[in-house]
C-alpha cells in the first residue's frame, strides 16, 4: 500500500501536469480562434510531450513538489512565477535558435499565451488544493465540536497576521471573534473583518 507522502506527490504531479497540458492546449486554441490548421494539429501534441515535461522540471527545481499542500504563501507563488518564466525563457531561446522552430516549437503567441495560462493554472492547483484542506480540518473540527471563539490582544501587525493565520488554518480549531487595543483610534473599526471592541 502506498504511503501518504507517496500519495500526495503522485496526486500533485498528475495535478501539474493536467494543468500544465491544458494550459498549452488552451494556448493553441486562443492562438487560432479554436480552429488550429490541420497542418499543425499534429504539432500541438509534440509541443505537449516536450513542453509539459520541462515545466514538471521546472517545478522541481523551484521546490513546488516538496512544499506542503496546506500551505501556499507568497513566497510559493514567487517560486511558482520563477519556474514558470524560466521555462518560458528556455522555450523562447530554442525558437530563437533553432533553425526550423515550426517542426517542434509552438508560434510565439501560443508560447506566451501559455506562459499566462500555465502559471495561473498551477497557482490555481495550488490554491486548490489548500483550500479543499481548510475546509475539511473545518468541518472535522466543526463537528467535533472543537472550534472555538477567541479574542486577540493587539490589532497590529502581529495580531492581524495571527488573525489571517487563524482563518488560514482552521483545523486548529480557533475562530478569531474580535481584537482588544489599547489605541481608541482603533476601537469600533474592523480588521479583516473582525471588530475592534476596546481596551
């Protein structure tokens, strides 16, 4: 039986490379108005077998494999940029100097069409995922009872942050329901949609 780690790389890997593979052929079609010439419909999936595999690579180096599912910060998604473009960068030097790119290489507007597209996507996958992993921490803690009402002392930058982390993580099993200041400015006011109610 397979192991849960083992698991969850085989889900993500076919994860990218289903939105990898959309992502190219959606170019393509976008490309020609959803009528690619019959010339070149052959190519679409030679592009494909090459195309994907690179970004998979691209993936790896930029650590998207060994990250957990619950979590994707900014800090992923700049990885998740940065593997995108460098394999956008290493598609655009192939067509600039080979010299027949038609026979193996997508038309310049589908490579940065699916520039776009592949990075949305995978981001998409990303977010995904984590959320569908909120929700069910949620929902097993909701229905064992365990989620409970906190307050939070402080609405700074270090409150707010403990706020969005709770609302990130719900299978910890706290809902923040307001923020205490000392600062009267803040009082009767909201951050991140949680009221300020005092001291």
């Amino acid at each position: 039986m397979l192991q849960r780690p083992t698991l969850r790389l085989l889900g993500l890997t076919l994860a990218y490379i289903s939105g990898t593979s959309a992502s190219l052929w959606l170019a393509w079609q976008l490309r020609f108005d959803f009528s690619v010439p019959e010339p070149q419909r052959d190519l679409v999936w030679i592009t494909v077998a090459w195309i994907v595999p690179l970004k998979l690579l691209a993936l790896a180096l930029a650590r998207q494999y060994s990250g957990l599912l619950s979590f994707f910060s900014i800090r992923d998604l700049v990885r998740l940029f940065a593997a995108m473009t460098g394999s956008f960068g290493i598609i655009i030097l192939c067509w600039g100097f080979t010299p027949n790119p038609g026979t193996f290489i997508p038309p310049r507007g589908v490579i940065l069409v699916d520039f776009v597209l592949s990075f949305m996507g995978v981001a998409a996958i990303r977010l995904a995922f984590r959320l569908y992993r909120e929700r069910t921490s949620h929902q097993r803690n909701f229905i064992k009872g365990r989620l409970k009402k906190v307050g939070i002392v402080g609405a700074g930058h270090s409150g707010a942050d403990l706020a969005k982390e709770l609302f990130m993580r719900r299978g910890m099993g706290l809902a923040p329901e307001c923020f205490f200041d000392d600062n009267p400015e803040k009082w009767k006011s909201r951050l991140h949609s949680v009221p300020i109610l005092g001291k």
